[in-house]
C-alpha cells in the first residue's frame, strides 16, 4: 500500500499536469447526437470527396458521389480512386482519421483549460490556439512528419468544434461558420464585455429563451461559464450547464451548452454538429491550398507517407561483405521505385566500433543510393554501437517506419537493450536484422553464423526483431537474393498480422489461425535453428516443412529463417500448424488485406463534465485494469467478439470486456495487465452484405507493462532559443535504489536532465528535463519528448511521451485558474482517491 504522501504528489500532479476533461461534443456515442469523432471523420470524408471531384473535373472525368451524411470511408477510397493513377489508401485513411480523433478526444483531459473549450467568453485565447495550432500542422507538413501534423489537426479541431457547442453563435442566427477563427488576421468584433449581462435564469428545466435579447439584437458573442467545484461567475453571464457545471446554479441558472441532445441548448445540438462539420472542412481546405494536394493528401492518409530506414554497420568486420550490404540496401530500394509503395522518405545511419551516425535523411531515392554507396568500412574488427544507431533512428525516424539493421558483429551497447524495445513499443516501427557471416568469406562459405555470433548474441537481436514484429535473417553471399525476395514481402502494401508466437525456452506446441477472404499474399515465417513443423489446411491437406513445393505451398529457407507461401487457393477458413524444435523459435502469419486492426492504450477519466478519455503516452501498470481503443480498418461494420491480451513466449491470455463506441470502433477494458509481455489479438466478423466470414488480427508490436509510474508536467509550448524547464516524477510501490534517468527528443534539440534518481521502496522522487530549441527553430516546429526510467538492475522500465510545439509567441495559461484553486481541486480529488 502506497503511503498517503505519495498518493498526494500523483494526484496533485494529476491536477496541475494533466488535468482532467473538460465539457464538449461528447466522445461516447449517445442517443442521436453526434460525438466529437463522428464529426471530424464526417468532415473528413465530405472534404475528400470535395478534392477527388475537382481534381476528376481537372482531368475530365466523371464524378458522381454526393457529399452527404451517408458518406463512409470505404466509398471515399474507392470513388477517390478513380481520379488517380493508382490506388488510394483504405487503411492509411482509416489510421488518419484515428490518429486525429484520438488527439481530439485527449482535449478533453483539460479541464481547467477555458481557451481549449471556449469556455468563459474566452475568444481570444480560444482563437490563439487555433490558429498557433494550423501553424504547426502546416509546419509538420512542410517536413513530412504527418503523424505530428496529425496530433495537432486533432487538438484544434476539437477547440474549434467546441466553439459551436459552447458559444451562442449558433443561437444569433448565424448559418455559416466563423471563419475569423482560422484567420489570425481578422478582428475578433462584438464581443460581450465582461461587465455585459448575457443570461437570464432557466424557466425549471427549459432552457431555450435564457439568453437576453438585448445580447441576440446586438449580435454580441458570448459563451457559458464552467468550473466542477466553485459556483462563482460573473454577474448576469449564461453558465456551460450539465450537472458537473457548478456555476448553473448561480443565478441566472442553467446553461447554454449543445454538447449533445439532452443539453439545455440540446435542441440546436444537431445545428451545432452541422456547423463544426462545415467549419471542420473550412479549416481542412486552409491546409490544403497552403500544403497542395499531394501533401494534402499524405496527411489524410490516401497516399503513401511510409519512411525506409536502413542502420548499417561499418566496421572492418564488414569489410568483406560492404559490398553485400549495399546491394542488398539498393535492391530493396529499388523494389518500391515507382509503385504505390514507395516511401515518402529514406533514412540512413552508420554507426562502427566508436561512434553511430550522422541521420540523413531525404526524399530522393537516387540521392539517398548514393549515400549508401558512400559508405566505407573502418579499421576495426570490434563490436560496434549498433542499438545506440538503432535508438537514434528510432527516435527521429517518424512512427511506423520499416528499419533494416545490416551488421555481422556483436553490440558493443546491449545496456540499451531495454530503451530499445520500449522505443519500438512506443513508435510501433519494425526492425529487420540482416545478419551477414563475414567469416564464412574467411574460411569456407558454408560455416555457421553461430561461428561469429554466440547464440547470446544472436538471440539479442532475434528479441528486438520480435518485439517489433520483424524478422532476423542471416545472410550469405550466396542467399543474399533469396533475403531480398524475403525482405520485399516484409514491406509490402497492407500487410496485417494474423497470428505470431514465439516459445523460448522451446515447446512442442499446435497454433490454429483463421483466414478470412479479404486475405492475399499468405505466409507464414518461422525462425529458428532446428524448428520442424507440419501445415495443415481447413480440408484436413497437410504439408511437412521439409516438403520445398507441396500441396499448400511453397518454402524457402534462408539461414535459419523459413517462409512457406501458401497457394492462392483454397485459403479461407480455420489453419492448423505444428511446431517442434530443440531451441527457441518464433512464428509469424502475415498477409495482405484492407482489414487491419488498430490499438492504443487509453486512459479513461470519469466525472467532471462527464466521461472522457486520451490516449496514454507510457506503460499499464501491471497488476492494475486498463483500456484500450480498437478500431478496425477497411469494413463499414464489423462485429468483434474476442480481444485477448496474449502471452507474447507462451500461451497464457488475459481476456477483455468490448464496449462499441461505434460501428468498428471499441473501448475494450481488461481487468489486470499481465507480468509478461503480451500482444494482443482480436477476432470477430465481417459483416458484407451477401457474407459473413470470421477473421482475426493481432499486433505486430509487443506490449509489456510495468510498475514503475512516470508523470510529467504538461506544457505544449516551448520558445526557440528559451530553455524550457519539466518536472518529473518516478514512483514505484517494488524495487527501491537508484534509477536510472534518459530523456531524448526527435528533433536532435538539446536536452539536459539528471543522470539518476533515488526512491524508496513505495515512494517517488522527482527530477527536471530542460529542453532547449535552437533560437532559429521553424515557429510551428514539433517535438516529440520521451522521458524514460529504469530499475536498478534493468529490472523494469517505463516512459512518458510528450508533444511540445515550438512557438515563437508566449504559452497560453489564461485557461487555467490560480495556483489556490488548482490545490483546491487537489484537496477534493484527494477525498474521494483509492490508493493502489
């Protein structure tokens, strides 16, 4: 049991750093109002449709889908489609619109924030972030960095979708939105002073006439006043309204909210919605004719936007085989030029016996060959830095990056092993080791790779491969075009995870899997020194692993990696494999399909204006409950009846209890997270009209918790050449001693924080990163800032991500309330607390 002490410094910090909800469209669907999500997907879909169609009348072509409330992603892609060359994105597409939603929900988290939600007649400051915030995304835009572009569309379009529901915009008549939100350039005119009385008391529960006529005649703007604990406002002003709102019970009572239909202005809620819909699609259309429409385009997720990055040992180890490397690195390049699956951008880290880097980065594919091809190998037959190389790239490559690590040496810096894997946890990027057998050109071609890496050595990598959801492939120079073929099936389009185990120490064992019809491109790999297996079909056909062409496949080895590739008939249904092996091995069932399933641990907060929830930058903690959303791409609708916490190297499951929040979205709450590292898996229904067929997906990326606790201060903004000062804090109710502190960021800014902190046993202690943007630094720029904390003995870890903009003008605090009413929030909080 923590003590009190410690309880006060979490919930203090809960207070002040990341405070909870605040009021707005709701994010939980209810009755038939429209929800936050529902309104950014609409005008998403509605936009999209818009550009398709000009873009078809500029070719001249035909375009015949409406913009209308039917509208759904699977009908956006494939009318968008035929205005282009090639195929747009269904999956991308559904993922944009997540990632937007999902930073438009944690808006919500701030509470005492009234310029987040135009709260108490708070325009200016509303309209500040709006528009700092269209800044960034264009900013990010402008350096190819979509998922940040698309962290801060979100954020501003819930600030901008709650001045509709909050103000009485929509009550002075107005049928268009209001573009001098997005315009910093424009007066904000007719705003009610403070001094101006605005409401009149609600008639019981009947709300629809408390706004004074005077302020409708003069078409004054106003918007309602909110706080969960004291009643004080202003005199005469209109309160937000809803049970949480102490203020409506100040005279003059009720409220003016549209937040849903049950609102005191719920009966202008579906107006409301309409408008943020339109001023949704207003905001989109800035950004586009700022960016272009490919860009544009990138950012919604219809075009490609993945990133190629390669970490490539260069120490005299290699030196026979650096040829090898870079005809392998070329020729994977060379196997996306020209299709839809290039990348939007390449990738490249040295690293030797001494040193790691410089990143380059860039667009061009010839300019980026003649980067690798630059490359020449050290005088040094020493491990190298190769995770300190693989943490760098990590760090700056954007999430969800393909990196290949080609190397034949040990790490020099296996200390880093544990940052590694929670840095692919975090970033969801897979890593492919390409190991290459420098001895072999030394003495004979055929010795083992186990000749120049110990199983120890090798078994490092093959750990951070499967964390990731990549592979490790030994690679000669007479397999090498066999790993290439092996490789661009590791990349290619669509690719989903329909099963993955891994059992070490070793175990006979039978997995089943089920695949769907929307599945092409089956294959299944397995890594391993000694693995031997049998395939089994829905129809009973089997196929032993030493069959190399058989009746369901076909398998080629390289190394100790075999893939099989299953025919292309004959697929659908229940597959049976069996695996026996004398040393570890890891399994993998991979294929290509529009239907894929997303997921994000998120953090529910209950109360306050109502129930909201924001995606959790940092580890569950083990033993406790957590929720996690899941959506699943490429279906209008979906039933899921299954989602599973999986023992990542066994067979033990945790299961979850499923909550729609819409048609393939799902807030799935889970009891206790395991001790043991888990991947998750879901299974269900695809509901198409003539057929429903089961299918299940699980996460590429392994999930660990743990119980260690990291809080940081929240602050969005930070000053180029200003150093900006976060305090931190670390508990942990196990291990006491001296943990280890990291704090990096993927903009290369500088960083400083303490080395080291030391906690009890049941206690925290707290520390400061100051982070220092260059004076030069792009207004609008983001940074993504990870703090990180590791128990004595590399015995647990855990992390915290923030999102920082940098801005040229000061940070915006007039939301929040004083320092006394804050503690006062604390105190009440505290009151009603449950200690872990």
């Amino acid at each position: 049991m923590v003590s009190l002490v410690v309880v006060a410094v979490f919930l203090f910090q809960g207070a002040l750093f990341q405070p909870p909800q605040a009021e707005a469209f709701k994010i939980f669907p209810t009755d038939d109002s429209l929800t936050h999500q529902q309104i950014t997907e609409a005008a998403f879909l509605r936009k999209m449709v818009e550009v398709c169609r000009d873009v078809a009348t500029s070719q001249g072509k035909g375009f015949t889908l409406p913009i209308n409330s039917k509208l759904t992603p699977t009908t956006v892609q494939k009318a968008c489609s035929n205005s282009y060359a090639s195929l747009l994105k269904l999956s991308t597409f559904n993922l944009a619109i997540i990632q937007t939603a999902l930073s438009n929900a944690a808006v919500d988290r701030k509470q005492f924030s009234t310029a987040h939600h135009f709260d108490d007649e708070d325009f200016k400051n509303g309209r500040d972030l709006i528009t700092k915030g269209i800044a960034a995304v264009k900013v990010s835009i402008k350096k190819g960095n979509y998922l940040s572009a698309r962290t801060s569309l979100g954020a501003v379009c819930h600030t901008l979708q709650d001045f509709y529901s909050h103000s009485n915009w929509v009550e002075l008549g107005s049928n268009v939105p209001f573009s001098t939100l997005i315009k910093p350039e424009l007066p904000l005119n007719n705003l009610a002073s403070r001094d101006t009385k605005t409401c009149k008391s609600c008639v019981g529960k009947d709300c629809s006439d408390n706004i004074l006529q005077e302020v409708l005649q003069q078409k004054l703007l106003t918007s309602g006043y909110f706080h969960p604990i004291f009643p004080d406002k202003p005199a005469g002003k209109c309160s937000h309204g809803s049970i949480f709102d102490r203020t409506s019970s100040t005279e003059p009572t009720g409220g003016i909210n549209k937040d849903d239909i049950s609102s005191d202005h719920g009966f202008l809620h579906n107006r409301a919605a309409e408008m943020a819909i339109n001023a949704t699609m207003e905001l989109l259309e800035d950004i586009r004719l700022a960016t272009g429409d490919q860009a544009f385009l990138r950012l919604m997720g219809l075009s490609q936007t993945s990133v190629l990055a390669f970490v490539i040992d260069t120490t005299g180890s290699l030196s026979n085989y650096i040829a090898e490397a870079k005809r392998v690195s070329i020729s994977i390049i060379d196997s996306r030029r020209g299709t839809s699956e290039e990348p939007s951008e390449y990738i490249l880290v040295p690293f030797n016996d001494q040193d790691f880097g410089p990143l380059i980065r860039t667009g061009d594919a010839d300019r980026f060959k003649e980067q690798i091809n630059s490359l020449s190998a050290s005088d040094s037959l020493n491990p190298g830095m190769c995770l300190s190389g693989l943490m760098l790239t990590l760090t700056r490559a954007p999430p969800s990056s393909d990196i290949f690590v080609l190397t034949d040496a040990s790490a020099k810096d296996t200390e880093l092993k544990s940052s590694v894997e929670a840095m692919i946890e975090s970033t969801k990027s897979t890593v492919t080791f390409l190991l290459t057998n420098s001895i072999s050109t030394r003495s004979q071609q055929n010795v083992s790779l186990s000749r120049s890496l110990s199983q120890s050595e090798i078994q490092l990598y093959r750990d951070l491969a499967r964390v990731s959801g990549g592979q490790t492939i030994e690679v000669t120079n007479t397999t090498s075009s066999q790993a290439t073929a092996v490789i661009t099936g590791l990349i290619s389009a669509d690719l989903v995870t329909v099963l993955q185990a891994a059992r070490n120490p070793p175990k006979a064992e039978n997995f089943s899997f089920v695949l769907d019809p929307t599945l092409s491109n089956v294959t299944v790999y397995i890594t391993g020194d000694s693995p031997v297996f049998t395939l089994y079909s829905p129809t009973g056909v089997s196929q032993s692993g030493s069959v190399a062409d058989g009746p369901l496949g076909s398998i080629l080895t390289v190394g100790n990696l075999k893939r099989v590739k299953l025919n292309s008939t004959g697929q659908t249904g229940e597959w049976k494999i069996s695996i026996d092996s004398t040393s570890s091995y890891n399994m993998r069932v991979t294929g290509q399909s529009s239907v894929d399933v997303l997921f994000y641990f998120v953090e529910i907060v209950e109360g306050g204006h109502g129930d909201s929830w924001g995606q959790r930058f940092t580890r569950p903690f083990i033993g406790r409950n957590a929720t996690f959303y899941v959506s699943v791409t490429g279906r209008d609708s979906v039933t899921v009846t299954d989602v599973l916490l999986v023992e990542a190297s066994g067979s033990d499951v945790v299961r979850g209890t499923i909550k729609a929040v819409g048609a393939t979205d799902f807030l799935v709450n889970i009891d206790r997270i395991p001790e043991w590292p888990f991947v998750v898996q879901l299974k269900g229904l695809l509901n198409d009209s003539s057929l429903v067929s089961q299918f299940q997906r699980q996460s590429p990326t392994q999930q660990q918790g743990s119980r260690i606790t990291v809080m940081a201060q929240s602050q969005n903004i930070t000053q180029p050449g200003v150093p900006l000062s976060l305090n931190f804090t670390v508990a942990t109710n196990t291990t006491s001693g001296n943990y280890t502190i990291r704090a990096r960021n993927d903009q290369g800014f500088s960083v400083s924080f303490p080395s080291s902190l030391i906690l009890g046993t049941e206690g925290s202690a707290q520390g400061s990163v100051t982070l220092t943007a260059p004076s030069d630094t792009e207004s609008g720029t983001d940074v993504t800032l990870t703090i990180e904390a590791e128990a004595p003995g590399s015995t647990d870890l855990n992390y915290v991500t923030l999102q920082l903009t940098v801005s040229t003008a000061n940070a915006i605090f007039s939301g929040y309330h004083s320092l006394s009413m804050c503690l006062s929030f604390f105190f009440f909080i505290i009151c009603h607390c449950v200690c872990f």
